[in-house]
C-alpha cells in the first residue's frame, strides 16, 4: 500500500538532471515496485493506492498491469493526477526531486482500505513514505496495518525515510508501525536514526526488541544484518556493476518477505533477498528488467 509515481532519469546514466538532453521515463514508487518485483518471483501481489486520470498515471497503470500486479485496488481520480519523481544517479549516490504537491496519492484516507481484502492477504506491505505524504495517506496506512495486525496478516514496513517538504509529523506513527511489524527492513542509515545505534548489528537488535519478529538492516553492497529471536547474523551481499540503486530496496524487502512466508531459515532468506536487491541495481528503472527473476537469483546464488 502506499504511492506509485512516475519517475525521470537523465539518459545516459551518469548525466546530471541539470545537465541531460534527455530523460527516459519509468514506473516507480516504492511499493509498486515492491508487487512487482513479487510478481516477477511467483507470488501474487496488488497495489492499493490512488492515481489520477491523467496521461502519466495511465502510463504507470498499464505498466503494473503488463507486470501482473492486481490493480483493482488502485482508485482513479480525474481531478487529480500521479505524482512525478526526477532523479541523477552520481558515482552510486542518488538525488531525488518529487512533484507531488496535491496528487492523487495525498488524497488517500482510510476509506481506501478493503478491510476483507486486507484480512485474506498473505501479507501487507508499507513504505514508510507512504506515512509522510499526507495526514490522510498516513491514516490509512495506520487503518491498514491495525486491520492486518488484529487478523494476524503478517506485516512488511520498510521505514523508507525522506526528507520531504511539507511531510506530516510521523514519529508516532512510525512507532506504531515498526511495533506491529512482523518485518522490518531499513537500510543501516535508516536503522541508526531511529535507534541512536551507529552498529547495523545493535541496531537490529533493539529494533527486534520493539516487536517486529524478523529484521533486516540493508547495508548496500556489503549486504545485510538479519536479527530473529536471538539470532543475528550477517549475510554478505553481492559484487555488481551499478547501473542504478533505486527501488533495490524494495526488491530486498519483497525478497524478504518471500523467506518468510516460506518459512526459510534465516541465512538462506537473506541470501535470496541480497541476490535479489543487487541484481536490481544492474539496470535503470524499476519494473521489467530490472526485475530479478528466480532463475536469475540462483544463477547468482550458484555463482
């Protein structure tokens, strides 16, 4: 759950925004390339978000749909349209622009939430960007984890922070969540603000401590921390050309969740996710081929 945009990238990778002549356009967002990169490993997965009726949100509805995503809980709006995200990829470090003031997104509430298809899912995924949006977005966020956590859906946040112009105020709500979540996958940086631990290690500890069962601390190339009960371990990543990093995250976290479902012991799910997060990063955009397949990931594993 939680806001699909279009995104702009300066073509040839390496151009500065400033700089390029051209920019190739791509369907992102966080949690729809979380269903997707899902789809892409064999497990359903839908979208529950709003966009509006405008050329650039049919662009990203066709895309999911060409995917596989479910999109019959995305609503269309015709007053309002998708939001827009330009970024550069500099030597591995991104710089992100959002257009997204009074998008379609924003608007959600939690009037957005099928509570019965909530109850039947597998599992719920939100970004913790989706709670920074709007004080709406962020509502029906909240409806939506409460609605999975009191049916025993098992529950996938990913903090997913930015600095956002304009954000709401979600300390609290982040609370909540990472204390309902059965996972929880921040990137080290991530991980360091919300607990005051610089160590990816304690980190996940004390994060594990708050509730989540299941914590994965992303640490980019070199991997991720994997704290469970009692046990935590590190799982080395991967060794690849970056073509560009963002949206890898999200396949990890969709990676994730897939061990857990298959109730994986822990160093075999964070083998499968690092696999899959550093394959993402060996092309632009989100969807298509930068989509790791199973067959991919065992190659890599294999390797």
């Amino acid at each position: 759950m939680g806001e699909a945009l279009v995104e702009f990238m300066p073509a040839p990778a390496g151009q500065t925004m400033a700089g390029a002549d051209h920019f190739d356009k791509f369907a992102g967002g966080a949690p729809a390339t979380y269903a997707a990169a899902l789809v892409r490993l064999g497990v359903p997965a839908g979208l529950i978000s709003r966009i509006g009726e405008d050329p650039f949100s049919d662009f990203l509805h066709e895309a999911l749909a060409a995917e596989g995503v479910a999109v019959d809980q995305i609503r269309r709006l015709p007053d309002r349209q998708i939001g827009l995200c330009f970024h550069e990829c500099l030597a591995g470090v991104t710089s992100l622009i959002f257009y997204r003031r009074d998008s379609a997104a924003t608007t959600m509430t939690p009037d957005d939430v099928d509570v019965e298809a909530i109850r039947s899912a597998a599992a719920l995924h939100v970004p913790g960007v989706a709670l920074q949006i709007s004080e709406g977005a962020k509502e029906a966020c909240l409806t939506a984890i409460r609605i999975a956590a009191e049916a025993s859906v098992p529950i996938s946040f990913d903090p997913n922070m930015r600095n956002l112009l304009g954000g709401t105020d979600t300390a609290q709500a982040m609370e909540e969540a990472l204390s309902l979540a059965d996972l929880v996958t921040p990137t080290s940086e991530e991980a360091a603000a919300i607990t005051g631990q610089e160590d990816p290690s304690r980190a996940a500890v004390e994060l594990r401590a708050r509730g989540p069962g299941l914590v994965a601390v992303t640490l980019a190339s070199e991997g991720a921390v994997l704290a469970s009960g009692e046990e935590v371990i590190t799982c080395p990543g991967f060794e690849v050309a970056v073509v560009e990093p963002t949206g890898a995250g999200d396949v990890h976290a969709a990676a994730m969740m897939i061990g857990l479902l298959s109730g994986w012991e822990l160093e075999r799910t964070g083998r499968f996710a690092n696999a899959a997060g550093a394959l993402a990063v060996t092309a632009m955009g989100h969807l298509g081929e930068a989509l790791p397949t199973p067959e991919s990931i065992l190659s890599m594993l294999d390797g």
